[in-house]
C-alpha cells in the first residue's frame, strides 16, 4: 500500500473513531490540536509512530487497528464490527490487568472476600468513594453488593490470549462466508435469466 493510500485509510478510520463528535472536542480527547487532526482525517499529513501508539492508547486500540484496520482481539474486532468507538478515558496498567486476571482464576469464595474488604473499605473510607466520583460509587457498589450476594460468583471477561483466539476464529468463519457468498453469486451469475409471460 502506498503511503498516501495510508495517509487516506488512518483518516477515514479516525474519522469513523470521531463519529459525531465535532472535531474539536474529539482532538482535545486524544490529545491533539484540531488542525492536527483535521489533516490526519483528510490524509493530507501521517502522524508519527509515537503520536499513532498515544491515539491508539487513548482510544483503547492497537496501533495496528489505526495503522492498518487489522484487529487483534474481540474487543476491537466488536468496536470495528459495531461502529461502537467510545473512548477508554482511564488505561488500565498491567497491576490492574493482573488483578483482573487473578480474580478470573481464583475461586469464588476468595473473590467473595475480596469483595467483601472492598466494600468495608467504600463504607468506611469517604476518600477511596471520593477516588471512585460520585457519579459511579453507587453503580459500583451495587454491582460489588450483587457479586457478594452471589457468593463470589460474576460474569468474566476474557483474556488477551482467549480474545485473540476468539477473533482468530471470528475471521476464520467471515472468510469462509465471503468465500461461500461469492461462489453463490458466480453460480448465479451463470444461470440463465428466465424470462415471465406478459
């Protein structure tokens, strides 16, 4: 692909990533001038290899999303599939994604506890709800209070490894249905056209 056909692809994939927003305000959430992102979307200029990985990470994509529109995992493969391109205000660092993975594995007992020390400490502490924003101290203790209830029982996401097996898959099968289709379509292009009395 030529570097101008780039130029226009990453712009049109920002553009559908900015959906109705205004420039503007979606600049400003990715951390660029509006200038600046009106000439990415219109393929007159390419961002640099570090300003694509910001974007990407500001978004919550990879930068091969940005770069080439290719997926690599299911929670691109549905925002691409949707059009469903919100961004991810807060990046999780790997302590988190470990602790989220550690919680998957564990049983539900240990999560039943841990949800327990977490909700002592909400109830307690105004300064970890004051972290949370009031906006969400009450969705989240909600939803720690249903968990707890359940016994330590929640529904789990999926990891990196499983994500990219389940899009690997998810190709797979759109593949063999492009391919199925345009066989279809070639055997019915073959067919004679018949013609109805008037």
């Amino acid at each position: 692909m030529s570097t101008q056909d780039q130029k226009r692809e990453l712009g049109l994939r920002l553009r559908q990533l900015r959906g109705d927003q205004s420039q503007e305000e979606f600049a400003q959430e990715i951390g660029l001038t509006r200038a600046a992102l009106a000439n990415y979307e219109t393929g007159r200029t390419m961002p640099k290899r570090a300003m694509i990985r910001a974007i990407s990470q500001r978004l919550g994509l990879s930068d091969d999303y940005l770069l080439s529109g290719e997926v690599r995992n299911e929670f691109e493969f549905n925002r691409a599939l949707t059009g469903n391109f919100r961004l991810n205000r807060s990046v999780e660092t790997r302590d988190e994604r470990a602790v989220i993975e550690a919680m998957r594995a564990v049983d539900p007992q240990t999560v039943s506890e841990v949800i327990a020390a977490l909700l002592r400490d909400l109830g307690e502490n105004a300064e970890s709800r004051g972290r949370l924003g009031s906006e969400k101290v009450g969705v989240i203790v909600h939803r720690l209070h249903v968990i707890h209830s359940a016994g330590g029982e929640f529904t789990k996401g999926m990891s990196q490894e499983e994500a990219d097996a389940a899009t690997r898959q998810l190709k797979e099968i759109a593949k063999e249905n492009g391919q199925m289709l345009a066989k279809e379509a070639a055997e019915e292009a073959k067919e004679p056209s018949i013609k109805g009395d008037s």
